[in-house]
C-alpha cells in the first residue's frame, strides 16, 4: 500500500501517543498528517505498539498553521474528529468565539415546479 500522506496537503499534524508506554516513563508516538486513512493510522498504531497490552492513545502535541485551531484541540480528540476538521471543506470555516461556524450555502441550480411523488 502506498503512503499518500506526504504527497498530499496537510491541514495540520498531530503527535499521536502510547499511553501505556508514556505512564511507564517512555514516549513511544509518531506524527500523524491529517486528514489520514483509517488503513494508515492503523499502521501507526501498529508501529507505536497500540495493541491488547496497550490500548489507549493520546495526542502529546500538534502543528497547526493556524493558531486558532490549536488553541481549541486537546490530547484526548476524537480521531474522526480531526478527520473531519482536516477535510477539504476546511477551507470555508470559519473560527470565532472557539466555535468552528460553517457557511449556509445558496442554490445555484436552475429552480424547478415541484412535481408530485406520482407524477415523477
């Protein structure tokens, strides 16, 4: 499989963390480019040991263009989440007051008459 994250724009990176290694005095992680693919955060889960003995994950730090978006992640985020943050509709959101506030968009097709379920 190849890897599609450094070919691709970033819209920000997250240092991913085995906690269990962490509580045991070791920072075991790598850093995750999103947005990212359910097949290559499960390889790096794989190669930071999230397994049966360690489960659990957090996020120890991140690298964001926009200082905005930084100041309102956590280390305990949702990784479909970020996912979605990073998406390509990034773009038309808009912080304020640490809300993310997406635009309304307007119908730009041709208006047609409603027709009736059976005359269709």
């Amino acid at each position: 499989m190849q890897d599609l994250s450094a070919s691709r724009d970033c819209a920000f990176s997250a240092f991913i963390t085995n906690l269990g290694k962490y509580n045991e005095g070791y920072l075991i992680g790598e850093w995750v480019k999103f947005p990212v693919t359910n097949e290559e955060l499960q390889a790096v889960f794989q190669r930071i040991g999230i397994n049966r003995r360690y489960e659990e994950w957090f996020i120890t730090d991140y690298e964001c263009p926009d200082s905005s978006i930084y100041d309102l992640l956590g280390e305990y985020e949702s990784l479909s989440e970020l996912n979605y943050l990073a998406g390509p509709h990034r773009v038309e959101e808009v912080i304020f007051a640490n809300r993310i506030i997406r635009p309304a968009y307007k119908y730009l097709g041709v208006r047609q008459k409603y027709k009736p379920i059976e005359e269709r």
